[in-house]
C-alpha cells in the first residue's frame, strides 16, 4: 500500500473521533464579537495536541485598537532533527461568528444527526481544525515518516481582521519567511477551490434588511439576496 493510501485509511478509521472532535470544538461558543470563550478553546486543542506528542504553547498576543483577541494554540512536532527539511504550518481560526436568530438547534450544541454536524461554526471553521489535527495524526498513525517539522495553530480575531493573533504569530516571527516553508489553512472554501491570497477586511455600520451572509462570497446566492451584496461588492472592488 502507497503511503499515501495507508493515510487515508487512517483518517477513514478516524471518522468517528474526527466528528466528535469538531463537536467537542463547537461546543465550546467562542463567539467574535466580543470574543468570548477563547482561553477555554485554546487550552482544549492545546491540551489534545500535547498529548498526541506535540510541543507547544498558549500565547496571549497583543490587543491592538479594536481587536479582540486573547490566548491562542500553536504546537509543532519535531519529526527530524536537520533544520533544512521543510517546515509545514497549518493554521485554522477557533473565533465564530455571533449565532444569530432562526436556529432550530442549539447553536453550541454540537449536535450530530444523520450524518452531519449541527451548530455555529462547524464549516467556518472548527471542522477545518480538526482536519488539521487529524491530517497529522493520520500521517503519524499510518507510520508514514515526515521529514521536518509540522505546526498547527488555532488563532483568534479572524472573523474581526485576524490583526490581533496570525499577525501576532508572525510579528513574533512564529510564522515567517526563512522559518515556514509551506503554509496551509483549511478554510471552507470546496475541495477544488485553492485560494492563494484574500481581499481583507472592512468594517463599517448601516441600516437595511437584514439576512446573514459571507461578505466574502460574492458569488453566492444568499449573498446576492441581499442589499448588501452590492455595497460589500463596491467596498471590496473600489
């Protein structure tokens, strides 16, 4: 068996710990704004990465004007010794939207039901560390050796900018160029749609109707429903 197909019969073999992993996660209501619940997420996959052999640590980055931010996960396993074998780092964000209104479920919940998972944030992205997570522990359940050195971290204040946690990381030079060779972030995004850079983020307040949507995806349906589509369009494109 290819060692690529000894991984994916592990993470096949993971299913079950994967869905309650990403459950346990959503579980956990790290909403943003304000930016609550964060210490108690970061510990949660800080704690189970340690003991799947990974070093790390909870880092309480800086708050700049507006942002909210608070402790965040970033743990590595040291496969081999030699500094010149790739250094990979795969980085999802633990922060949620706020639910909003028309739920039928508990939106922290984490409710699994006929072969899905209920509740905020389990696309955008908390299912997305966990693939992070278990991609690591299938490589390592399969045997397969990983020359270097793999990073995983869960980061706050993405759904406000991101400026007060990934750009802590690579202020404090955790993530950086000479230092992390490949970077991976397993947002929602299809599994054939590689996206490579994004537009960023504008914050401002109106009044219209109300619908929530992905500013970000234009392209969608519900975001063209709304009044709103055409405004984001004309911020993001201007």
């Amino acid at each position: 068996m290819q060692p690529i197909e000894r991984i994916l019969a592990e993470v096949d073999r993971a299913t079950d710990e994967i869905v309650q992993f990403t459950a346990d996660l959503v579980r956990i209501p790290t909403v943003n704004p304000p930016g609550e619940e964060y210490e108690a997420c970061a510990h949660f996959l800080g704690g189970f990465l340690k003991r799947r052999g990974f070093e790390g640590r909870v880092h309480r980055c800086r708050r700049p004007a507006g942002a909210h931010c608070a402790p965040s996960a970033h743990q590595r396993r040291g496969i081999a010794a030699r500094s010149a074998w790739a250094r990979r780092h795969l980085n999802g964000h633990i922060d949620v939207v706020p639910a909003g209104d028309g739920w039928t479920v508990d939106p922290f919940g984490g409710l699994v039901r006929d072969g899905k998972i209920y509740g905020r944030g389990v696309c955008d992205m908390k299912a997305g560390i966990a693939a992070a997570v278990f991609a690591a522990e299938a490589i390592e359940r399969a045997g397969v050796p990983l020359p270097g050195t793999l990073e995983i971290s869960g980061t706050v204040d993405e759904e406000s900018g991101g400026f007060a946690d990934v750009a802590h990381l690579a202020e404090r030079g955790r993530i950086a160029k000479g230092r992390t060779d490949f970077v991976i972030i397993p947002e929602p995004l299809d599994v054939d749609r590689i996206c490579i850079g994004h537009r960023g983020v504008y914050w401002f307040e109106g009044d219209g109707p109300r619908r929530i949507g992905q500013a970000a995806c234009r392209f969608s349906a519900s975001a063209r429903s709304t009044a709103w589509a055409g405004c984001c369009s004309r911020c993001a494109t201007s």
